[in-house]
C-alpha cells in the first residue's frame, strides 16, 4: 500500500470536495481527526464552521445568499460519550442517534444512502473515533452510487483496531475532476500524521489546500488516556 505526506496528497488534486483524516499522532498519545469542505459554486463557498461545546456545525456566511440548505447546513462533528463522529452531512445526527439506541456505526449507515445531488451524487463519507481503557479504534464508512447510478447504492465500512502511531486513513468524496464528478474509490489513503502540535498540523493541512476551493477546516486532538482534547477551526470567511 502507498503511504503518502499531506504535502503531496492535498496537492495531488485542486478538488477533493469534503475530506476526513483520522488517525494516531506519532507518540501513541493523540487521536487526531481532521475534516474539510471545499466548494466551487457559491453557496458551497458560503460557510463557515461554528463550534457549540465539543461539537460542531456549518452555518451560511452570509444568510442572503443561501440558496439551498439541505446538503449545506449540518453537524460534521459530534461526540457520543468517549467516541467522536465525523462525517460530511447529516449522517452524523443518524449515528449518534441510532448508537445511542444500541446500533453499530455499520448498522447506522444502512439507513442512509449518499446525498441526492443528482447528477454527482456525492457520497456520504463517515468516520468515528473509540476511546476506551486508554486505547483508541476508528471506523471509516462511504457510501456512493453504483458507477453514478442512483438506483444502486455501494457501501463500504473500514474498521482499524489498534491503528499505526504517526499514520492516518484519508478519505474524501470525489476521485478527480469531471462533469459529473466521480466518486471517491478504492480504500482510505494512507498518510503520514508528522511530529506536530495541533497549530502547526492545522496550519500544514490547510496552506496545502486548493487556494481558490477551500472554505473551511476543522482539527481535533484528544488524548486517548485522559479525553481531554484540543480543537482547531479555520474558516476562509473569517
């Protein structure tokens, strides 16, 4: 399997639309997250996002030129006790519902299919951060149409017990530019998480985002001993 830096992946194309990174920080100490949304039309540009406690949400930048809410307007992030979910749309709010009654996050996911922006029909890409007696597990999920038809739903579920110290799993949901936009495929990418505090990770991850399509970013840190965790959040609607 290739192992990639976040220089060379975050360069390797101009729009990755909505990116998840998770994994463990190279002194077994961290869980690292990191989630990202780029737009090219209007209203997926005008966002930002907005922390409330340990979660956190999108909320239009400026209100008069909102256009359509539904896909736009969620919680990316939010906590369910010791495990953090992540996800690009409001498949979060179905997790940590279904969860919450006794589901798996696999078994959560069957519920939804990826988002009905037809013609691209962009998938959902979930992730979720376990913590417990000091250790740390994660899952990452897409599900995305069948070749671009939306007839046929694809899902894929990765689970990484005991992961790496200083590698993370990327994924995001298109695969390269087009018209429509494809799919993400092929399993998370694997990456190199370097020796780096939250400030010098966040400002890494997002100086080597598309200048013209990136909106906004989101890192977190959160000792697997103790919970305790530290956010980040840049928004290019400062």
């Amino acid at each position: 399997m290739k192992i990639f830096t976040i220089k060379e992946e975050l360069n390797s194309l101009e729009y990755h639309g909505r990116g998840i990174i998770i994994g463990k920080s190279a002194d077994g100490k961290k869980a690292i997250s990191a989630y990202f949304i780029m737009g090219r039309s209007v209203n997926s540009r005008n966002r930002v996002f907005v922390l409330e406690g340990e979660n956190m949400r999108t909320k239009a930048y400026d209100e008069s030129k909102m256009v359509d809410p539904h896909l736009i307007i969620y919680y990316p992030v939010r906590t369910l006790g010791d495990d953090t979910i992540v996800t690009n749309g409001d498949q979060t709010d179905t997790i940590y519902e279904l969860m919450g009654k006794g589901l798996t996050f696999e078994e959560s996911l069957r519920t939804r299919e990826f988002e009905d922006d037809k013609p691209n029909f962009t998938p959902r890409i979930s992730g979720m951060i376990h913590r417990k007696d000091g250790k740390m597990s994660f899952d990452m999920s897409i599900l995305k149409s069948a070749e671009g038809d939306d007839s046929s739903c694809e899902r894929f579920t990765y689970t990484y017990s005991n992961p790496i110290c200083g590698k993370a799993k990327f994924i995001h949901t298109y695969n390269s530019e087009g018209d429509p936009l494809p799919s993400f495929e092929g399993e998370p990418k694997t990456l190199v998480l370097p020796e780096m505090g939250i400030d010098e990770l966040t400002s890494h991850i997002w100086e080597n985002l598309n200048e013209d399509n990136k909106v906004s970013l989101f890192v977190r840190y959160i000792d697997i001993e103790s919970g305790e965790s530290e956010t980040r959040i840049v928004n290019k609607n400062a």
